[in-house]
C-alpha cells in the first residue's frame, strides 16, 4: 500500500479513492485493533501510561472553568499523539518486527515534518476551543475562578447561568469536535503510510466523513464514550482504551482508503 505522489509541475497530485464502509467494517476495526493491542499488551499499557499521566497534569495544573473542555479536548490531539502506535500497527500488518522501539520510529522518518504539520493544525483546533470555553466561562460568571471544586460545581448545576453555560459548551464543543473528526480520522495514519502531502490527508479525511457519514459519527461516539470511561476510572482506564483506539483507527484507515496508483 505505499504509493508516492511526485511533486513536479506538470504531474497532478494522485488522491486516493474513499469507499464506502458499514458497521460491519467499523466492528471489524474494533476487533482488529483488540487484536493488535492484545499481541503486545505490556508494552502498549506502558505507552497508554503516558496519557493518564498527561491528563492528570492538565487537570491539576489549570482552572477549574477549564476542566471539561480539557478532559473533552483530550480527544481532539489523540490522534496526533498515537501516531506511534498506527506505526506499531502497519509493522504488525506488514509483518515486521512489533518491538515497542517501532512506537517511536517514526520520529526519525521524513513523514514527520507532514505528521507534525497537521498535529500543529490539531492544537491550534484545541487552543481555540479552550479559548472558547474560557470565553464563555467568563461572560457568564464573571472573570474570577471559583474559589472550590464544590462551589464550581455548585454554580454550573445548580445556578441558570450553570444550565447555560452545559448548554452553550455543548454546543460549541460538538463544532470542535465534528471539525476535529473530519481533519483526522483518516489523516495521520495516510500520512505514515503513504508519501502525500497535509492537504491531500485532509481533504481525503474530509471526504472519507462525507461519504461515511453515519458510520463516521458512530465512531466519533465510540472514541468520546471510551475517553470518558478512560476518564471515570480516574485516567488509568486510557492506559488499555487509547491504545486500543489507536489500533482501531488504523484499520478504520485501511477500511476506508485506497491508495493511488503511483506517478511515472
């Protein structure tokens, strides 16, 4: 499946074509991405280990108004930030050595500086919500923190400005996370693959959304529903569900693109 697309002038980029998938592929996905999970646990548990450590310092290093959207903001970065783990998943396909050195292998690859590109995409996408939420925080309480965990909570349920504010981030949260979706779902494990450019991984992404669209927003609902249990069992449950994820969008990849045929 490694195609190449040869930047010259007179040659058009090569895109790669979308099929259409049902739930059947989705739960094969699933599946495959248990599988990958299961045939090294010990080593992807101590790489899921990284992002309960990650989530735990987000939390307790920032303001109380900020901690939903950065428990929900979670999900928007994740998929820059299991890249290694689609690398771990393409070596297992190919038959290579699964080792848990492959994790971090693609950091010397020349596919980085693209995969890195559009992870800078991602965290602008995640500054802008935290903004956003900060924003709205702030108009309807007042710029002040809350001076305890118990009064936040107290203000947002039980207060008209609290109902607003679950109302309001709602919303403008599901934007971020519809937009996120449609950059990325498909975008970084093409970009490991396949030597393409960050425009062409995202208009491919945006398109395998647009064609897959029910079984796209399933997905979505899947990664949001696993965080948030990840999240409940005090982030320790991340260690097993991101991984596992990551896997599975991998061969969500695969599912849903055809590479291009190679330019002369």
């Amino acid at each position: 499946m490694n195609a190449h697309t040869i930047a010259r002038p007179e040659v058009s980029p090569a895109y790669p074509l979308i099929r259409k998938i049902g739930l059947q592929d989705l739960k094969q996905a699933l599946t495959e991405g248990v599988d990958d999970f299961l045939a090294k646990p010990s080593h992807l548990v101590f790489l899921g280990l990284i992002y309960p450590i990650a989530g735990i310092w987000l939390v307790v290093d920032n303001s109380l108004p900020l901690l939903f959207p950065l428990l929900s903001g979670f999900a928007l970065i994740g998929p820059f930030a299991a890249i290694g783990l689609y690398e771990m998943s393409r070596c297992r396909e190919l038959g290579l050595d699964t080792s848990w050195k492959h994790a971090f292998a693609v950091v010397w690859s020349h596919r980085m500086f693209p995969i890195l590109s559009l992870g800078l995409i991602l965290l602008v996408i995640f500054a802008c919500w935290l903004f956003s939420a900060q924003s709205l925080y702030a108009t309807l309480f007042g710029p002040a923190p809350p001076q305890s965990f118990a009064r936040f909570m107290g203000e947002v349920f039980g207060t008209p400005q609290g109902w607003k504010l679950i109302g309001f981030g709602t919303a403008i949260g599901f934007v971020f996370a519809v937009l996120s979706l449609s950059v990325s779902v498909v975008s970084f494990p093409m970009l490991l693959d396949l030597d393409v450019d960050v425009p062409i991984a995202i208009l491919t992404s945006i398109k395998a959304v647009l064609m897959n669209p029910f079984v796209m927003a399933l997905w979505g609902l899947i990664v949001a529903a696993s965080l948030a249990i990840g999240f409940l069992l005090v982030f320790a449950g991340l260690a097993v569900v991101v991984p596992v994820l990551a896997h599975a969008t991998w061969h969500l990849y695969r599912k849903v693109v055809v590479a291009p045929a190679s330019h002369g």
